[in-house]
C-alpha cells in the first residue's frame, strides 16, 4: 500500500516521493545573520542581487553591512528587472560571469531571487540559454552539477522562491512566461525574515498572498505522485511529483494560516503578528510545492501575464504594462477548481473550510461551487479585479489565451485532470467575470 491515505500505485507508476528543502532560519532580525551564514560557507567575494526598489530600503544596507562585516568582498547587483525576462536573466548572467563570485546572496521578492537563480546557473555551466529552460519551450537539459552557495532572503511573503528549484521569467519570443526547474536551483539557505514586508503596500501584499494560497491549494489538489508514471532513473523523478504526504502538511497548515491572518495583513500594516503569519505560510507553501508541484492555474497564469496589453496595478512600481504573478493566478482559480473538484471533492471541501467557509451540509457534489465562491469572497475582501475582464482580456482572446498557457505541459500534467486546448479556452472563457 502507499503512504497514509493514498491508493496503491497504478502498474507503472510511482511507489516513492522525494522531499527536498532548503536549510531556512525564519524569525524576526534573522537578516542580521547573513554575514555569518555566508562565511560559514567559505565564501570570500559574495554576489549580493537586489532591485532597485529594494535597493533604496534599509533592510538592503543592513544586508550588504552585515555581509561587510563579517569580513567579505560585496559586489552589488540592483538591475534585476520586476518580472524577469529572458534578456534580463542574461543580462544578470553576464554581470555574474564577469564577476566570478564565490556565492550569492539575494535580496529581495520572487524577481530576484530567480534571476540570482539563473546567474548562478549560466555562470557555472554556461550554455545556450534555451539548453535549461523547461520543454517544450526549450530543450529541458538537466543541469550538469551543482552551483555554487546561494543565501536567499525573501522580502515578500509569496513566491516560495527562496526554498524552490524554479527560476521564472518572460520569454519575450513568445510572449509567454515559462521557466528553469531543477533541483540544483534550489538555494542553499533561506533567510526568512518577517521584518522585511513592514513596508510593502496592501496591493503587493495582496497579490503575493494569493500566490501563497494558490500554491497550497493547487500543491494539495494536485494529481497523487502514486498516478505519475515511474521515472526511468530515481534520480530524474521530477520536482513536480505529485500531491503527497509531506506536501500535505505544509498545504493544509499553510491554508489554515492563510484563512486566518491573510485579509489582516492585507488591510492593516501595522498587524506585525498577520504579516509575520503571512511569511511563515509562504515558507510552509514554498516547501511544499517545490515538492508536488502547481497546477493548472499557474500554467494558465503563465499566458495571462505574458499577453498583457495595457493593465497596469496600483501598488507596484514603473510604468511597464503588467499583471502581478499571484493576480494571474487567482484570476484563473475559481474557473480552475469548480472544473477540478470531481476527481477529488473532499480535497477541495477540505481547502475551502481552512480558508474560511461554511462547509457544513456540503456534499462532493458541491466542493466545486464552495471552493470557487469562497475564492472569490477572498479576491474581493483583498481588491482583486473581477476575473480576467479586469484586467484588459476580452472572449476575443481565449484562443490566444489557451494556445499561450498548453505549452506548460510541466505545470498542466500535474493537474488531477486533463488539460487540453479546448478544456483551457473554456477556462479561460468561464474566468471572464465572476460578480
């Protein structure tokens, strides 16, 4: 038999699981340690990747200070763009060829400790930049070894970035958002310290928070890894392996977290206790995707930022059209589970009640409507816009929609059930509006 609760593995499929993690010190001023954690890793010349907002903060002198202090060469890197792009993770890879650093340290949200990420990867085993990138966009070469130190210190409480192996970004070609998964990515310490979102607007908060959700709620309902066919080696079973046990734990703890502090930490920044809440669940999150993996409304997320036209949020910086990572996905969430829900009902129940609704009386065949409306309860108490009408798409582009989000096969195959082209588009037709 499987694991706890799950069934026995199908002829051909997977009988294990493999849980990866970073090494993480979470609390409050645990950015002071940088300096430490970095030489105890021998490191001499460091890397310190930041942007230029985070640059302009305090929290980035204290870093770069304690780094000086404990006796290191700190070289600065502050171009990493807000929703990175293939020329822009190149740009940082070039910086960190020329600079040959012992190790890197980044500072800063799920930007920048995935371009850190990239520059890593291409300066230590430099190729052509599509050789790393995920098939079908490009050829999916496994990374030939490890890469060298990486501190990360998260200033959002969203991405998980800091204990994933997954670098992000736009391929610009396409107009489409894609990415690197591997294990070898996953930086060697995170630095989760709450102190560093204080200053962060509601609508950062917001949208990182639902990223947060999103990864818990997709990582819990993702296809078990007793249904993902067998690897042809141990040692190439996937990041995204599957819902399993050790995900588990961190989804439904992270959930619980989420439906009690998210909308405190939203509407009052003075709620030290709610944001500091909010970090720990986008750690517990952060672990436990990168070790089932997301689903379908992150592939899809993947299109609707990528073809953005003319939206353009409050809260963040610059004048560039976009839509923040976790509002593309939330846009498509409601849409996602109410067609996800009967492979798995009571899942999907159980993530609704931690996050806030009445479950009461609800049976399997209601898991879809309760989940979506209590999604959406949540996207409007936080300022979400309604569905994808709201930020500038129209019926006239679900086909371009759908053809943009198919090609994330790593994302959709994770889902518990299958994601064609015409199951997207219509998807995508059905996020349109929701009140």
């Amino acid at each position: 038999m499987a694991c706890c609760d799950y069934p026995t593995p199908l002829e051909g499929c997977d009988g294990a699981f493999t849980v990866d993690a970073s090494r993480v010190t979470f609390g409050r001023n645990c950015l002071a340690e940088v300096g430490d954690r970095a030489a105890a890793h021998g490191l001499r010349r460091v890397a310190l990747f930041s942007d230029a907002g985070v640059a302009a903060l305090p929290i980035f002198a204290k870093t770069r200070d304690a780094l000086v202090a404990a006796g290191l060469d700190v070289v600065t890197y502050t171009d990493v763009h807000v929703e990175p792009t293939d020329a822009s993770f190149r740009d940082a890879a070039d910086f960190a060829r020329g600079l040959n650093p012992d190790g890197y340290v980044s500072l800063g949200g799920g930007s920048v400790i995935d371009t850190c990420k990239a520059a890593n990867l291409y300066a230590t085993y430099p190729a052509d930049f599509l050789t790393y990138v995920n098939t079908p966009v490009g050829d999916g070469k496994p990374v030939p070894g490890p890469l060298k130190p990486h501190i990360a210190c998260p200033t959002t409480a969203g991405t998980g970035s800091e204990v994933t192996g997954i670098a992000i970004f736009d391929l610009l070609a396409l107009s489409a958002k894609t990415g690197i998964a591997s294990p070898a990515l996953r930086p060697t310490e995170a630095l989760v310290d709450p102190e560093c979102t204080a200053s962060l607007p509601a609508e950062v908060v917001a949208s990182a928070g639902l990223d947060v959700l999103s990864h818990a709620l997709e990582s819990y309902t993702a296809r078990p890894y007793v249904r993902r066919r067998a690897p042809e080696r141990p040692s190439l079973r996937p990041m995204s392996q599957g819902a399993n046990p050790w995900s588990d734990l961190g989804c439904r703890e992270a959930l619980g977290v989420l439906g009690r502090f998210f909308e405190r930490a939203v509407h009052d920044p003075a709620d030290s206790e709610a944001r500091e809440q909010m970090m720990w669940a986008a750690t517990l999150a952060g672990i436990a995707f990168g070790n089932a993996g997301v689903h379908a409304p992150h592939g899809m997320a993947y299109a609707v930022a990528g073809l953005v036209r003319d939206f353009r949020p409050a809260g963040y910086p610059g004048d560039e059209p976009l839509v923040p990572h976790g509002m593309a996905v939330i846009l498509n969430a409601p849409s996602c589970f109410r067609f996800t829900a009967e492979v798995n009902p009571e899942r999907h129940l159980e993530g609704a009640r931690l996050l806030g609704a009445d479950t009461r009386g609800a049976g399997p065949e209601d898991a879809g409507e309760v989940l979506a409306a209590e999604l959406i309860r949540i996207m409007r108490a936080v300022g979400m816009p309604n569905g994808l009408g709201g930020v500038g798409y129209t019926e006239d582009d679900v086909v371009a929609l759908a053809e943009g989000a198919h090609p994330q096969q790593r994302l959709l195959q994770n889902a518990p059930r299958e994601m064609s082209k015409p199951v997207l588009a219509d998807l995508f037709r059905r996020g349109m509006r929701y009140w």
